[in-house]
C-alpha cells in the first residue's frame, strides 16, 4: 500500500510506503478486513481517505462485492477516480495483438530465448549489426508482466536488427534455403562462377514457390529500386556498404552457427525463427511496422502517467485524446470529431464509419509497400488481420476508459491553465460537492473561487511548469484561500498511474519466509524507507552529511535536494519459461570475454561519494580485499569486492563495499585485469594491500595461474591467509553427506518441495505438529548454496518434526501400510498424550489428505518421503542423529567466522581445534592428541589408529540404539558408511585447512592474552618482516616490543573483550609504539570469514539490464551504502535525525549507535528446482485463509516521526488528506 499527500511544510505532494501485509487468501471480504483492521490498529481515520486507486479487477473493482464498493461503507464519501489507466492501455495492447495470434510475440520470445543462455551467440550478432553498421540491441521478449507496452519497444528493436538477424540466422538455413536466399557475389569473391541459366533460374524460382517464399519489402531490405533485383542476402550487404572482408567475416560466423550444436527445442526454435525471418520476411515486416505505428499512441499515454509528476488533472483530457487518435487510425474523422465524451462512450461502429482498406492506418513501412503492390496476396489478410484487432482495441477502450467520469471531468480544472474560465468555476465547485466533509464549514469557497479566478498577484503559468509548485503559490497566501486551498491538497492527493507497482521489483518471486530470502516484514521496511527518501528527493546519505578526515568530529550540514528521480523506479521483470531457458542453456556455448568498461556508479554526496572516501581512505591506511565472483540465475557474471581497514580518526575496523563490477569471463588473466584497470583508475596503491580472501577455486588461488599468484607481480609482499575457511568448512559437509549417497538430502528436498506449493498441507502439518506438543519448523532444504551448513539445519528441524511428519503422512499410505504401521502411530500418540478428541481430528485430517489430487510426481514423491518416514524409519533417525551431531562441529567453526567480529588472531588455533575434533569422533585420541600441526598436516591414518565400530561418534540417539541393537542388521552398513564419510572428510580438511600456515600462526600473537609470552614476541617479529613495507623505517620495533610484553599502564583483557577495542589502547599511547601500531593494523585489517558472500542475496536472480530489475551499476551502489552504514552502526535514519512536526522547521539531533547488527545479514536464498516447484503447484490445492494477524513491522528510529506509527499520527493529525493506492 502506498500513500500519497500534499504536505504543507514541505510544500510538496509526498508519496510514502504505508505497509506491506502477507495475506493467503485474496477476495474482497478478506481484504476489507484486512485494511480495517491496519486502519484500527494504526488509528487511521477513514473520513481522511480521498481516493483509492486499484487494478480493476472484481475483486478489487467489482460493482456489487468488490473491495472498493465494502470501502464504501467505511468511507462514504470515497472520491470515484476509476482504475488504473494504466492497467487498461497495457491491456488494450495485448487485445490489439490478439488480431494477429501474438505472431511478433512468439518471434520477440523465441529470439530472447535463443540468445538469453547463449553468449557466443549474442558476440556474433553484435558483431553482425557492427558489420552492417547498425545500432545494437539485445532481443527482447513480447508483453511483459508490470512492464508496460513491451511490446513496442521489442518492436522497435527488432525492427531496428532485422537486417542483423537475417544474416545472423541465414547460417542456420538449410543447403537448399541457402541457395534460395544468396547469389553469386559471395561465390564470385571466392574465385567466380557464372551466373545462372535461365534454366537454372526456372529452376530456383519453382524451389521458391515450393517453399512458400514471398518477396521482402524493397524498402526495407532490397535497398533502393535498383536493388530489387539482387537476391535478399546479396540486397542486406549492398545496401549496408559491406565490403568483401566484412561478407567473409560473415560467412566465418554463419559457418561456426551452422556447427552449432543443438537440442530438439533449440533446433525447433530456430527453425521457426529462420521462418519468419526469411520465409514469412514480409509478413513479419508488415507487423512490426504496424506495431511501431499504433502502439506508439498507447506507449505515449503510458510514459506520461506512470511517472511521478502529479497530472491528475491531466487524466481526463489525455484518455479523450488517446481513444480519438485510435479511432482515427480506421474510423472517419468526421464521425468521431464532433462527438461529446457521452456520445464516444456510446458510440456503435458501423461499416459505413469505417476507412477503406488502402485508407488504414498501418504504420509507415507497411503503407509504402501496400501503395507499391496494391494487389499483393498478403494485403488483403494482413488489413483483415489490422481492421479486427483495431475494432476489438477500441471496444476494449470504449468500455474501460472512463470518458464520461464527472470526477475526471471535474479535476481537468486544477489545471492553473484553465484558471478564469467560467467551467474551471464551475466544475471546482463540483469537487468541493463531492469532498464537502473535508473543507473547513466556516469558509466561503464561492467567494474565493470568484477571486481566485481573477487574481492578478497569482503567478503566471506555463505549460510544463510544476503544477504542484504553482498550487504551492495559492496555498501559502495567509487566510486568502482556505477553502480552496483544502480542496486543492486534497486533490493532488489523488494517484494517477501505477506508482505501486514499482515496489513489487524488489519483492519478484522471494517474498518467502521459509525460503531463507527476504520476508515481507523487510520488504516492507525496505519500501517504507525507499518512498520516504524519494518523497523528499534525496538519498539516504545526503539525509546525513558528515567530514570524516582527520582530526574532525562527525558535522552535519545543509541537507541538499539531489535524490534520485522517482521516474528511475525499476519495474517487475519479465519472467523467462524455465523449460526453455533450460534447453537454451544445454543448445549453447559460452561466450569468451572479460569484463565490461563501464564505470562504477556511486551514490552522490554534497562533498564526496563514499566510494571516494574509501579510495580516499585505501591511500591513507594499509587494507585487505575479500573479492568473490557470482553468477545469477539469468547467467550475470558479477565481481564484488569488500575492503577492510583500520580507520584512526573513528577507531574502529571499517568493512565497506569496494566494487561490483559486471564481468563476461571468470579467468585469472581477465580477473586481473580489472582488478588492475580499478586500482589504476581510482588511484588505489598497491602497496597498501595486505591481504586478498577468495575461493580457494583454481581460477582464484591456483598456484601456478590463478588470480592470487598473478596479483603478486603487483603486490610482491601480498600475506598468505590461504582460502575462505568457511567454505571449506561447508564443502566438508557436503563431503560428510557423500558417504551416504545424500539419502537425508533427499528426504529434505522432497519434504520442503511437497510443502512449497501446498499450504493447506503445511496447515495441516502446523495443526498435527501442535496435537503433538512439537515445536513448529517448516520443511527445509538440504545443502543450501551461500548458507553454511544448512543441512544442519535441516536435520535438526526434520529430527525434531519427526512424529508430526509421520503422522501426516500416514494418510498417503496404502490400506495395506496403515494396517502395518498402526502400532507404531499408535505408540506416537500415547508418548505425546494424545487424547481422543485430537486423534479423531488428526484421523480427519489424514482422511483429507488421502484424497488429495495428485499428478504422477506429486504421488512418487509422496511414496518416497513415505518410504523414508515409515518403512525405512529406523535408518533415517540413525542419519539425523548422526547429521546433528557431527555437522554441529563444523557448524560451531562457521558461525564464529562468518560474523563481523575481528578474529584473525583465532583463525590458526579454531582450525587446529576443528580438526582435532573430526579426527577424535573416529581416531584413537593418543594418535593424534600430542602432533604439531606440521605432523597433522602430514598424518596418514591406518587401520589400527582408527577406533571400532562401536567407539565410532554417531549422535545420542544413534549411539543408544547401537548398545541396545548391536546385532541389528542395519548398524554394519551404517557404521561402514560412516566410516567411510568420516575419513573422506578428515581427508579433506586435511587438505584444505592450513593447518601448518606461518602466517595464521603468527597471526595467533596479535592475541591480548598472549601479550609477556616470549613466543607472542617471537611471532610479532615474523609478522613484522612479512609486512616489512607497511611500517615506520625510523621505528625501533624489537624495543617498541619488550617494552609492549611488560608495559603495566595497558588494561586488562579478558576473553570475550573486544579486541579492536583494545588495541585501540595501544594505538593511542602518544609515540610510544609507532611501529607496533602500525603493525596491528595491518593485521587487524584482514578478512577472516566470507563477508562479500552476504552481498549476493540481494543480486539473486535478479541482476539483468534487460528484464527491467536491478542491474549491476543499482546492485553496486546499494552494497556500498549497505556496508558504509554497517561500519559505522547505523541506520540510514539514523544519520539524520529531524522533527517533522508541524510548524517547526528540520533540526538536526544527536546521532545515536543503534544500527542493525553486521550478523543479521541476508545470505543467499536456496532455489527449489524449477520442475519440482511447478508439479507440485499443481498437485496441491490452495488453502484457505485470511491475512496472519501478524504485527507490521516498521523502521526503528529515536525519533516516533520515521516509524509507520508516526507516519500513521501524521496522516491522522497532520497532513488532513490523503489517497491510498
């Protein structure tokens, strides 16, 4: 829900998030309760609520027992503003190419697909329109969802790469359709042949009609009239100057495609493709000149009131004009001219009103080639086709566009143009009719209309100016206009276009609490704060300026407006058929590139952005990188980086976002070349690197080629921290799970995708779990990527849903099975205390589930988690026990490093532990207690090192039924298996843990509490001379570092005390220990965990330029934002502080450290398979319910201003008038 007001002290119409609620059901009783009871919660009068605009559908717009006409009863005198037009004129789009079968669609669709998975495929065709020097796009789909009029602009760029697409596509033609569509130019470059026989030209033309070719428009592909002659391949070369080279070049490329290999779908799609391209040239030209004629008068319509500018009083005038202007396209003008807005709603078309053929609007191309060939077998389909959809887009028209609204009529008078006229009078003080309750009862608004209509001191108003602004005017006239001026506020309140569709961006498809993504309370918190930074034009770190150099304390200053436009908002993207962009994937071949030149966008400040003042601050201190790379599900290559140092003037280790820079190829070579163009760019010196954290992949840290050795040309004292210990840590999970053949996996994907769909069954499964006593979890995934030792989870969650999942899906087995495992579900109830009542109900409710509609999957899967719960019960609580409790061990590593907290210094001593622990759960302890961690790193095990069978570490509950079975026919396998799964994984920690690293040992010394052991001494020195470079030349360290191992004046530390903190002690001694310090914060500066792996939840799927969401230049300056105000423990809010009361002016507060905590960040979301998900959507049936009744969350401010139930207090008490979209 979004709200909109004018708001008098800042003198402009204001448009604010008011909430974002989960809701299962969607009809018009559930969200009239719904809305009531936020109005209630939040003491939101309804007699404020001015118009309510919404799509107009029946449950929202239904005359009889839609959402709007319940409104009424609670707001009676609710303003009728119609649905959004919007809305409307996308649609009359699709109706216009329901003429035509959606023929341009399925072309836009099948070239996106045939090139959204095939990069090499893309790189010839950009080089093709190089070649013919055309201007390069990208292909794009046909109608987009929440994006309006996409067909136009596919049109317009389809139109614009036609000659591209035809000669990228003649390398997919048959031998026999190449000989149709080429001519001796390009033999006759490669040695001469003469030209054809008339015989053989017979011949050729007999193969056309065969093949249904029909001749190209002369204007659009043959080139001149001269050309018409040439063959059509031949005519795109000449009239594009292509020189013999070039042709060659482009034979190269069609030789390479007609290579190519494909899947059926692939060769399928490309097969239609080469259709319409060349076989079915002139029909596809014909539409698309038509589509960029006729849907240019809707696209008009639909840029100007989608945007932010307040043009309600616009809305009238312009729908008149858009439903004349298509009329006029068949229809003769002079039936349609004269006619009031009550006659056009009225109006009946007849044949007699209607243009002749030759006279139809067609678009420029098409009404050139109809006047060349008048009596062409195509025309008289293709005007059939045009006068259809025409008839059918102005009937749609006709009966949605509100033409006769006295509402809309009546708001044509805001328009200051208009202002002296005796109807803008008239119709001004209609509206005040219609809004009477909400103006002042003491005033006399027929006075001040007389006057207001002749006020010379009014200033004058041109077309183009802020309507807004001008109103402004008249409003801040003391006591002049009180009548008036109530009435305007009320109506620029009013939106006009679909202004809360551009939330649901963010939101795409991960809008899901059990998904492990954003959940409705962020995504509502998110867009609360987005509209309250947009209203007031401005970003959220211009809201709070402050000086960080040197010496300064934190200032604030002027604020500016310099905010990001709200026409910049990203829409919902288009979504492409996972089947086909699955086969498209399989049909192609990477593309070869490095990464793109483009520069790196930054969120704009009075002074500097804060990307400059961390270049700034990487000049001044010595930093460490955490770089990773990642792909997103629309196959986006992106490099982030993170940069981390120790600043002086704040005292703190700071962790901002460096970079995120959009790349086409993951090798070292090209890596490092833009790593190289960055640093050199921004000045950045490579001498103040200290470190680099990455993958330990072979493209990262290979030691003969990968980025890591290759950055050491230019950074020769680079520190060796090894790889992301957290993943290796989460890749010996997955190695654990290997030893079991990813039986629990299974078990959790089939669990979490048979709930995914289905929430009358997870309902059912929260009501069992209940009847049960049982703490409720929802089913979850196994290995998650980018979510450590997410099988972890999982296991406890499935361990303690147990019994509930059993009874549940007792109701899918066979009568057979029922009969079999009746004991055992019996005995569930009796341990649970389940009286009879609840068993009555849970015999209901499996009843229900019995006969669910199922598809095939749905019932294997179902019979497979059956399998596991029921008859193979015994082996999968002895997984879960043993899952639990080996993988908390690794789990314990992960979740000290994956937070924000500096623990370089523990890294060498938690890994040691780690590993000892592993090798203890199946290692005789006197093998390996006593070892260095040179002798670890060296250990081989044997068999008589290893402890038996029955010794073996397998969880609680295992190791209990292994002493009360230990003759059962299940525990040899099992214990084979764990064996195996735990040798495997010492096996690999061994390998990857840098067990024996001097650096992470001397790294160990940087530890308060080793401060007067000679060693720490010791090992301070090795880090000394690897960081030789970094420090003070003048500086004695060996004298700074006795006199630091005795000095009695340092505090006390204690473990668990904040070691930054502490040497902040040391830094801050006056001269007293320059060297050391300097030292420390180099060492303080390196990444210990996988801090740049949390910046890719945002990215997801969704980091694409085309499917108009977040592209990566949006991605990199979000992150930026995120880890600056992450550093300094703040939110965006708190920065700047002010009061928005009325009659005071903004004052800057105090800014308090209340920010959100570094560990609460989102990590990357698991991704159901795309099949799976679909099947059982349709296995399952909706369930059936109303909103949660869940509190709405809201930003948290030190001031109630900010927060929802301030903004709730201003719209109550402040601001009078508003308009909920």
């Amino acid at each position: 829900m979004l709200v909109r007001y004018y708001h008098d002290d800042l003198r402009k119409v204001m448009v604010e998030h008011l909430g974002s609620l989960e809701i299962l059901r969607v009809d018009a009783a559930s969200l009239e309760k719904v809305l009531c009871d936020f109005f209630v919660k939040n003491n939101i009068p309804w007699q404020n609520l001015v118009s309510l605009l919404m799509d107009s559908c029946a449950v929202m717009r239904g005359s009889k027992t839609g959402l709007e006409t319940r409104i009424h009863q609670h707001c009676p005198n609710l303003l009728d503003v119609d649905g959004d037009s919007c809305h409307h004129i996308h649609n009359a789009a699709k109706k216009f190419s329901e003429g035509f079968d959606g023929y341009l669609e399925r072309l836009f669709s099948d070239l996106q697909v045939d090139h959204q998975w095939s990069p090499d495929q893309v790189m010839y065709l950009k080089e093709v329109a190089m070649i013919l020097n055309l201007p390069v796009s990208s292909p794009q789909r046909g109608f987009v969802n929440h994006r309006w009029l996409s067909a136009y602009d596919a049109s317009m760029a389809t139109h614009a790469m036609m000659p591209a697409y035809q000669v990228l596509y003649y390398g997919f033609l048959s031998t026999a359709d190449k000989e149709l569509y080429s001519r001796g130019a390009h033999r006759g470059c490669r040695g001469g042949m003469n030209q054809r026989t008339g015989k053989a030209r017979e011949r050729r033309r007999r193969l056309m009609e065969k093949r249904g070719y029909k001749p190209p428009l002369p204007s659009l592909i043959m080139g001149n009239d001269s050309d018409s002659d040439k063959e059509p391949l031949e005519s795109i070369f000449t009239k594009h100057n292509v020189n013999q080279t070039a042709r060659a070049r482009g034979e190269v490329v069609q030789d390479k495609l007609a290579k190519k290999g494909m899947t059926p779908q692939g060769r399928e799609r490309k097969k239609r493709i080469c259709q319409k391209l060349w076989h079915e040239n002139t029909t596809t030209v014909l539409q698309l000149s038509l589509y960029k004629g006729v849907l240019a008068i809707l696209k008009d319509y639909a840029m100007i009131f989608q945007g932010s500018q307040t043009l309600v009083h616009k809305l009238h005038d312009r729908q008149l004009e858009l439903f004349l202007a298509c009329l006029a396209c068949f229809v003769k003008a002079e039936h349609i001219t004269k006619l009031s807005p009550r006659a056009l709603r009225e109006l009946v078309l007849e044949d007699h009103m209607l243009l002749p053929s030759k006279d139809v609007y067609v678009g420029q191309e098409a009404d050139t080639f109809r006047s060349q060939n008048p009596k062409h077998a195509l025309l008289v389909p293709f005007l059939a086709s045009v006068r259809k959809a025409y008839i059918t887009t102005a009937v749609y028209l006709q009966k949605k566009l509100p033409l006769n609204s006295p509402t809309l009529i009546a708001l044509s008078a805001l328009d200051p143009l208009l202002r002296g006229h005796s109807q803008a009078t008239l119709q001004l003080k209609r509206l005040s009719a219609m809004l009477n309750h909400l103006l002042p009862e003491d005033q006399d608004l027929s006075r001040e209309l007389v006057q207001f209509s002749v006020d010379l001191t009014l200033p004058r108003y041109k077309e183009g100016d802020g309507m807004v602004d001008w109103w402004g005017h008249v409003f801040h006239q003391p006591g002049k206009y009180p009548a008036l001026s109530a009435l305007a506020k009320c109506y620029l309140s009013i939106f006009h276009g679909p202004r809360v569709e551009s939330s649901f961006s963010l939101m795409n498809e991960i809008i899901d609490q059990r998904s492990g993504n954003m959940n409705v309370e962020t995504f509502n918190a998110i867009q609360t704060a987005k509209y309250v930074l947009q209203s007031r034009g401005q970003t959220a770190v211009q809201m709070f300026e402050r000086s960080d150099s040197s010496g300064e304390s934190f200032s604030l200053q002027d604020v500016v407006n310099d905010g990001p436009s709200p026409e910049e908002e990203v829409v919902h993207p288009e979504r492409p058929d996972p089947g086909e962009a699955e086969e498209a994937y399989h049909s192609d071949v990477e593309a070869h590139g490095i990464a793109l030149d483009d520069d790196l966008p930054h969120i704009t400040l009075t002074r500097r952005t804060y990307s400059e003042r961390t270049f700034a601050n990487m000049r001044r201190f010595p930093f460490s990188m955490n770089v990773d790379e990642s792909t997103s599900n629309n196959n986006k290559k992106v490099l982030s980086m993170l940069v981390r140092y120790y600043h002086d003037d704040l005292r703190k280790v700071m962790v901002e976002h460096l970079g995120s820079l959009e790349i086409l190829r993951v090798d070292a070579a090209s890596l490092e070349k833009v790593l190289c163009d960055f640093f050199v760019k921004n000045n950045i010196p490579w001498q103040n690197l200290v470190s680099l954290l990455m993958d330990s992949c072979a493209v990262m840290r290979g030691s003969k080629t990968g980025l890591e050795t290759r950055i050491h040309q230019h950074c020769p004292n680079l520190l060796d921290v090894d790889g992301d210990s957290c993943h290796h840590i989460h890749n010996a999970a997955k190695k654990f799970s290997e030893g079991f053949d990813g039986y629990l996996e299974r078990l959790f994907s089939d669990l979490q995708v048979d709930h995914q769909w289905s929430p009358d069954q997870v309902m059912y499964l929260k009501e069992v779990a209940m009847i049960l006593n049982l703490p409720v979890s929802s089913p979850q995934r196994g290995f998650v990527n980018h979510r450590w030792l997410s099988a972890y989870d999982a296991s406890m969650a499935t361990h303690a849903m147990m019994p509930a999942y059993q009874v549940l899906y007792y109701g899918f087995l066979s009568t057979a099975d029922k009969e079999l495992y009746k004991e055992p579900l019996e005995s569930i109830f009796t341990k649970h205390n389940v009286n009879q009542t609840a068993r009555a109900r849970v015999e209901v409710v499996q009843d229900k589930l019995a006969k669910k509609g199922m598809t095939p999957q749905g019932r294997e899967r179902k019979k497979r988690i059956c399998q596991k719960l029921w008859h193979e019960e015994t082996t999968t609580v002895l997984q879960l026990s043993l899952y639990k409790g080996v993988l908390a061990i690794l789990k314990d590593y992960v979740m000290i490093f994956q937070g924000s907290q500096t623990l370089v210094h523990k890294l060498h001593d938690r890994q040691l532990e780690l590993f000892l622990a592993c090798l203890a759960c199946f290692v005789k302890a006197e093998h390996i207690t006593k070892l260095s961690p040179r002798a670890l790193r060296e250990l081989v095990l044997e068999d008589h090192m290893l402890l038996p069978s029955k010794d073996v570490y397998v969880g609680q509950e295992a190791d209990t039924f292994r002493s009360q079975n230990p003759k059962h026919a299940l525990l040899v396998p099992f214990l084979a298996s764990v064996r195996k799964a735990y040798i495997t994984t010492a096996v690999y920690l061994q390998k990857k843990l840098p067990l024996n690293s001097p650096t992470l040992i001397a790294l160990s010394a940087l530890d308060p509490l080793l401060r007067g052991h000679s060693q720490a001494t010791l090992q301070l020195k090795r880090l000394s001379a690897m960081l030789n470079h970094l420090l003070p030349e003048d500086q004695d360290l060996s004298r700074e570092l006795v006199q630091f191992s005795v000095d009695l004046t340092l505090p006390r530390y204690k473990e668990g005390d904040g070691m930054v903190d502490w040497w902040g002690h040391v830094f801050h001694q006056p001269g007293k220990y320059p060297a050391l310090s300097a030292l420390a914060k180099c060492c303080l500066s390196i990444f210990h965990g996988p801090r740049v792996e949390s910046s890719f939840s945002l990215m997801n799927e969704i980091i694409d330029q085309r499917s108009g969401n977040m592209n990566v230049e949006t991605f990199n300056a979000i992150q930026t934002a995120k880890y600056v105000l992450q550093s300094r423990g703040q939110t965006a809010v708190q920065m700047f502080e002010r009061s928005d009361s009325l009659g005071e002016s903004f004052c800057l507060q105090d800014v308090v450290n209340d920010g959100p905590s570094p560990e609460e960040e989102v990590v990357h979301p698991e991704r159901p398979d795309p099949g799976e998900a679909e099947e059982a959507y349709h296995s399952d049936v909706e369930a059936h319910g109303i909103a949660p009744d869940d509190d709405l969350p809201h930003i948290t401010l030190t001031s109630e201003n900010f927060s929802l139930s301030g903004l709730c207090e201003k719209l109550c008490v402040l601001l009078k008038f508003f308009t909920v979209q």
